[in-house]
C-alpha cells in the first residue's frame, strides 16, 4: 500500500461507504458503549452526522443518540437542537429538550434548564405532569424563584395521578419551596403530612429531615426536637441521622434542661465559691 493510498485509508469513514441505517447506526454505538469504548462510539455517531456531508446529518434519531453520547456539554446540546430542528415527533422532540435540560442543570444554568424542560413537557405523551414537570420545578427553585417553585410543586402534588414516585417526590419539594419561600410553617406542616403518608424510607426520612429544619425556622423547637428524635428511632443509619444526633446535641447544649429525660445536677453545695475548674 502506497504512503498516499494508506492515508486515505486512515481518513476514511468508520462507515466505509456502506451507509447503515439509522436504527443500525445507534445499536453499533451501543454496542460500543457496551464493550468500553465510549470514544469511539461517539467519533462513530459524530462522522455520520456531520453536517458538511453526514449521510445521517438530518436524521433527528441518530442526532439523538449522538447527544446522549456527547462528552460535552456544548456537543450534548448542539446535536439535541438539531435533532429538534430535524423532525415533528414529539417523542424525540421530547427527549432532546430533556438531554439539553439536563446538561444546562449540571452546569448550573437553571433558568435555562426549566425552559428547556417546559418545551419537553408540552411535547410529552403524558396524561399529567410527568417528569419533565418535576425537573422543572427543581430548576426554578434551584433558580432561586421559590415562590414559582412552589406553585410548580403543587400543580403536580395535586394533580394525584402522576406515575411511580412521582408526586411523593414533588411533595417533599412543595415543602421544600415553601420553606425556601420564608413559608416555615407551611413547609413544617407539609413535610409531616409527607411522613404521613408516605412510609418510602427515602422519601419519609428527607420528610422528617425537613420537618425538624422548618419547625426550628419556625421557633417550634419542641416540635423540631420531636422530629429529629422520630427520625433517629426509625432510620438510625442514614445519613439524615447523622445530622440530627449533631443536630440534637446542639438543642441539649444549648437548653438548661438536658434532652433525653437528663436534668442538670442540683446537688452540689451551695455554701461556698464552686472550685476553679483544673489548669
């Protein structure tokens, strides 16, 4: 093979003129990703979609694929939108804006995020709020806007039809826009009606967590200490624990009267100056 021929050998295309068809485009990246090689899968999907002279440049399922393999943020969303741009299904449509949510959402641009995700959402299949609606809801609180949080948690809260985890989820974040809203009250009554009425270990004990936060934004220490010691008694190896041991060590040193039934010594003598403590 001469020097010239080898380079052209090196420069052609992973798909050698035998152009595949998109659904076989998309299960050899998988294959790929499946055997480790993330890289050349990507390199494989970007050579068929290059929009100079991709055969794929246009085809919105394997722009797709190349968005969700996408190392980068920049390359994630550019082959989402053109995967957008490329077709009038709303499946597809609907998973590129998720993949452009997601990748704003991780680099912190959350209004951006909740945009994306709102065009997702109109685009879904649904019945009711599904879980385009919920990643919306967390970038606008994430956003800072609690007060449009809330009202977003509690479109789909009330709705009491989505699936799986759903609104037990957007239950616990309803109460944690309510207090991010200055609502500690609220919150306080939300996050125990939560406890309530979900016994899902995750989801119970972010609810006890958060109920013992609010009721002490809401002075109700009582109420907080009573929260934080249900969750040591039920979940005493979470992490949520953790928090509340330190969390109640902090009450009972800052409280004359000792949790956990323990009252100060009152039996020393009175008569005198206490000792110096020892130097």
């Amino acid at each position: 093979m001469t020097a010239a021929a080898f380079t052209l050998f090196l420069a052609a295309p992973a798909w050698c003129g035998d152009v595949p068809a998109p659904e076989e485009a998309v299960e050899k990246a998988r294959a790929l990703v499946r055997q480790g090689h993330q890289s050349d899968a990507e390199a494989y999907l970007a050579e068929l979609v290059r929009e100079e002279d991709g055969p794929h440049a246009g085809n919105a399922i394997v722009l797709l694929e190349a968005a969700r393999l996408a190392t980068t943020s920049e390359d994630c969303r550019t082959y989402a939108a053109r995967a957008i741009d490329s077709t009038r299904n709303d499946a597809v449509q609907e998973a590129a804006h998720m993949l452009r949510g997601d990748s704003y959402f991780a680099e912190s641009l959350y209004v951006s995020a909740s945009q994306e995700y709102e065009q997702a959402a109109r685009r879904s299949s649904e019945r009711g709020p599904g879980l385009a609606d919920l990643k919306r809801a967390r970038s606008i609180l994430a956003a800072g806007d609690a007060g449009a949080a809330v009202e977003a948690y509690r479109t789909i809260a009330d709705w009491g039809a989505t699936p799986g985890e759903m609104t037990p989820v957007a239950e616990v974040g309803l109460a944690q826009a309510l207090l991010a809203a200055g609502r500690a009250t609220e919150a306080a009554e939300q996050f125990e009606r939560t406890a309530r009425v979900y016994q899902e270990t995750e989801v119970r004990v972010r609810a006890l967590a958060g109920a013992a936060e609010s009721h002490e934004a809401a002075g109700a220490d009582t109420a907080a200490v009573a929260a934080l010691e249900r969750l040591l008694a039920d979940y005493p190896d979470s992490y949520e624990a953790v928090l509340a041991r330190e969390r109640l060590r902090a009450y009972s040193l800052s409280d004359s009267t000792f949790l956990y039934g323990e009252a100060p010594d009152t039996t020393a003598a009175q008569d005198g100056p206490p000792e110096s403590p020892e130097q």
